[in-house]
C-alpha cells in the first residue's frame, strides 16, 4: 500500500480508502466491523463517510446510521488514532436533514458537532462540502447544466462564510483539514482565493467522480490540482460496480446496487455497455480481475490522492484492496486510452 498526503498538510493517507455508504442498509454492524478491521489490517488508513448516509436507500430511517456504525467500531476497538478520518456536511434538499437547509455557518457547525458525537471523536481529519449550494453538473447533471441563474455576489458570500465557520472549527481542534466535494474548476479555486485573501483554511482535496466511465477530472481539474496541490478523492472508481462485469446484459445480482436503486445514479444506461464490454474483455486478455484493472488505472493518475472503494462483500472487499498490489502493463495501458478514445463519455 502507497500513501500519499492530502494537499499541503501533514496527513498521509492509504491510496486506497475505505468508503461506508453502505454501512446501516446493505450491511449490518457486525459486517462493517470486519471491513473495517480487514482493510485496517491491509495498511487501509484512510475511512470516508457521511452524515448523509447510507445511500441505499437514502432514507429519514437511516440517516446519519453509517457515523454511528463507526462511531460504535472507534469505541469497541480503541483506534482511532489509526485512522484518518473524513466526513460531509450535507447541502440542501432533503427535509429530515435540518429541515432541508442549504449550507451555511450554522449549519456547519451543527453538522459537525452532531458528526463527532456520532463518530465518538473528538476530531475529524478531514471535512467535507458534501455539494455546493449552487448546484453543480455532476450526478449525471452535465446534460442540462445551467450556471447562469447564479447570482455571483451570494455565490462568493455563501463561500466564504462557509471558509469563515470551518475556520472557527478548525481553530477549535474539531477539525484538522477542509475538503470539498462535487465541485468544479472555478468552484475549487474559488475557495483557494479567498482563503489566500482572509487567511483561512485551504482546500486539500476535492471527492468528485472519477473512473474509466467518467473522466472529466482529466481536463481543467486535473490542471487546478497539479498548479494548487488539491488531489482527488474518487468516488465510484467501479462506476457503482458497472466495471465489474457484472451488470452485462441486462444482470442484476440480487443484492447488487444495481437491483436497489435502479440505474445507480444514471449509470446503469444501455449506452455504457459497449464500453464496459471492452474494459471487462480488455481486463480479461491480460488476465486481470475487471475491478482491479479499473482501479489500478485510477491509481495511475498523478492527481490522485486516494481512491473510495466500497464493498458489500468481503470478497468484493477484498479485491478492491488488493488492487493496490497491481502494475499495469504498458500493453493494458495503451488498450485504456484506445477504449478511452472510443467512448470518451459513456455515462
């Protein structure tokens, strides 16, 4: 396992990181236990979660449960120390998370300190804008993404009171780093200029979607990330599990993503078949595992902090870990960027 540092702190995280959306629905207690006594044990430092969570289904029921899941494992075991811990503020939209708010100073500062009473810490690592207030293309959202209903004085205020309020908490010991997440370009460097101008907290890293299905951190971010020094955090490095093979043809495994939430966030579309097709046959001509290939590639990205598996399954757990131990051949490589060419934007 290679470890990397978030932006220009002293943290230093598995390249790999635990994600636990599924924590408090798809799996029991006992269950993330073990994934997180397992990837722990596989030199994993890194666990990433939620108030939001879990996912799937997203619910009024379970909200928050995947905190208290961590919280719970932080006590039994006693090592907390031993991990770098990240959370999210949750934005706006969904009435049982204080009554649909969208992000402001207040709210900030309740999210994070009911997050620390659930998580049974007293510190987060690292804290995360979980969207912008403003709204933002990802989440299948580039097909009718429309910035110019912003109003540009309040954008730029609402950012700045959200710096303001993290830097209160950042003073206080709460938290040690800022992150943000389903951001883009001028978003991101936004936030870096102001907290430059007023002295507050800067930006280590972004958690936006990335993988051989969706690669739009290769452009302008990729840019900002290298000049800046904020990495990316992936999330849906498998694209929801799609770059499995495992939802080929019309399959859905019982259990799966796939057969809970329907097309897994807009991913699940026919007119991504043509391309897992080619990664999984790509994959299996060099006799790689589907999953490990797809991550080993995010892995070889030189923007890239660190990658958010998840997995219902230890098996499945397993594989994404061990996805750390993979070289890519320059033979696969160049297979990638032939299928890439191909099909550059597939969901």
């Amino acid at each position: 396992m290679k470890y990397k540092t978030l932006g220009r702190t002293d943290i230093s995280v598995s390249e790999i990181c635990l994600g636990t959306m599924t924590w408090g629905s798809q799996n029991t207690e006992d269950e993330a236990f073990q994934q997180m006594d397992y990837a722990l044990d596989h030199g994993v430092n890194f666990f990433d979660t939620a108030e939001l969570y879990p996912t799937t289904p997203l619910s009024p029921d379970t909200y928050a449960d995947t905190e208290r899941l961590i919280g719970n494992w932080f006590e039994k075991t006693g090592k907390r120390d031993k991990v770098v811990l990240a959370t999210k503020v949750a934005g706006a939209g969904r009435p049982y998370i204080r009554g649909g708010a969208p992000i402001t100073a207040d709210t900030i500062r309740e999210a994070v300190d009911a997050s620390l009473s659930r998580l049974k810490t007293d510190y987060i690592d690292l804290y995360q804008i979980h969207w912008p207030n403003r709204g933002h293309f990802h989440f299948r959202g580039a097909w009718g993404y429309n910035p110019f209903n912003q109003d540009k004085a309040q954008t730029r205020a609402e950012i700045t009171e959200k710096l303001e309020a993290l830097g209160d908490c950042v003073k206080a010991g709460k938290i040690r780093a800022i992150g943000l997440s389903n951001e883009t370009t001028w978003g991101t460097q936004t936030f870096l200029t102001i907290a430059e101008q007023l002295g507050l907290p800067r930006v280590a890293t972004v958690q936006n979607e990335y993988s051989l299905l969706y690669r739009h951190f290769d452009l302008d971010m990729a840019e900002l990330s290298h000049h800046e020094d904020v990495g990316l955090l992936a999330y849906s490095p498998l694209a929801g599990g799609i770059l499995s093979g495992k939802y080929l043809s019309g399959d859905k495994p019982a259990g799966s993503r796939g057969s809970i939430n329907g097309d897994i966030g807009g991913r699940l579309v026919s007119h991504q078949e043509p391309a897992t097709r080619a990664y999984v046959e790509l994959a299996a001509a060099h006799g790689l595992d589907p999953s490990q290939m797809a991550l080993a590639f995010c892995l070889t990205r030189p923007f890239m902090a660190s990658a958010i598996i998840g997995a219902t399954s230890m098996d499945q757990l397993k594989v994404n870990i061990g996805a750390a131990d993979i070289t890519l051949s320059d033979d696969v490589m160049k297979g990638i960027a032939d299928i890439h060419r191909r099909y550059p934007m597939p969901i």
